[in-house]
C-alpha cells in the first residue's frame, strides 16, 4: 500500500517492546519505545493511570506520516480500537 514502516510505540522501555514484539510475532514492525513518555507529551496525549497503579500512559492513537508531517491522528475516544485500527487506517491510505 505503499508504507515504507509500521510502528507500534507504547509506555515501555525498550526492553518491554523488544519482547512484546517477539511475542506477538510482529517482527516486521519497529518497536519503539517511549520510556518516560516524552512523545507521549509532546503530543498531548498522557493518560493519567496512577488510579490503576500504572502512572502516566499514553492514549491508544495511530498517525500517518507522510514526509515527516503528520498527516492524520486518529486518538481513540474510549476503550477499544476504533479509530486506530488496522483496517481504519488502511482505508485512509
């Protein structure tokens, strides 16, 4: 479809994606690692998950880059996965 990456980025330290991506067999993916959320800010899409004892998460969003430059920022309003899906940001393409 002519995507060059597929990025999965999460919470985590880089240790924590490494083996999350192994396990799920996604090893055509790049697994980023956003260990002290500083993307996750940047963005404006902490969560806050202190009340679950997990602290400052992030959002479930997917984004299209084109060029560098966002182009599209789907951010899931509730649980699920919705706006961010696989098939959802397939058809954007």
């Amino acid at each position: 479809a002519g995507v060059d990456t597929i990025a999965c980025m999460a919470v985590n330290d880089a240790f924590v994606m490494d083996a999350w991506g192994k396990a799920h067999n996604a090893e055509e993916l790049l697994m980023l690692a956003d260990g002290n959320g500083e993307f996750t800010a940047a963005l404006g899409l902490e969560l806050d998950g202190s009340s679950f004892g997990l602290g400052t998460r992030s959002q479930r969003f997917a984004m299209l880059v084109e060029d560098g430059t966002v182009s599209q920022l789907n951010v899931e309003e509730g649980p699920g996965v919705d706006v961010s899906s696989a098939e959802t940001m397939m058809a954007l393409l």
